[in-house]
C-alpha cells in the first residue's frame, strides 16, 4: 500500500475506494483511508474527470483505490488532516 501525505504532513493510506453515478459526467467517489493505528474513515467528493476515471477502471485492486482517490485528493485533503489531527490527540 502507498502512503500519502495532507498537505499538513499526516501520513495515511487509502483502504477501499468506490464510485456512483452523480448525475451526467459526474461521479460520487467514496474513500476509506486509514491512519497509522488502522482505524479508518469514509470521505467522499464528486469529480467531473472522466478521462481520469475512465483510467482508474482499468485497473484493479489497490491500484484501482488509489486512483480513484487521486481524483479527488484536492477536495477532501482539508477533512483527512483534521481528521487525522483528531485522532492524534
């Protein structure tokens, strides 16, 4: 599993991925992501990317997971850190 970084410097990984269909060229991306002590928790955002989602459903697995996220990281970056920020404490 790759490790990611919030642009605040906590460190996590992507557990599972999923997307849903939100509408005309719009998909719904749900993402589990995991802190270092494994508990996890869902985000989720919308993208308009179809090119970039077109890609991640050709893969599989972990690969297709991280990618899917990667589609949304910029939305839901603020969220993780804070999250991750309260679970620190």
């Amino acid at each position: 599993m790759k490790t990611y970084k919030t642009t605040t410097g906590q460190e996590f990984t992507i557990y599972h991925a999923s997307d849903l269909t939100a509408g005309y060229g719009h998909k719904k991306i749900t993402v589990t992501v995991a802190d270092e002590n494994y508990d996890t928790k869902e985000f989720s955002s919308t993208t308009t990317n179809m090119p970039g989602y077109d890609e991640a459903n050709d893969l599989e697995g972990q690969e297709r997971y991280e990618a899917l996220f990667e589609l949304v990281e910029y939305d839901i970056d603020d969220a993780i850190a804070e999250w991750l920020q309260a679970e620190a404490i």
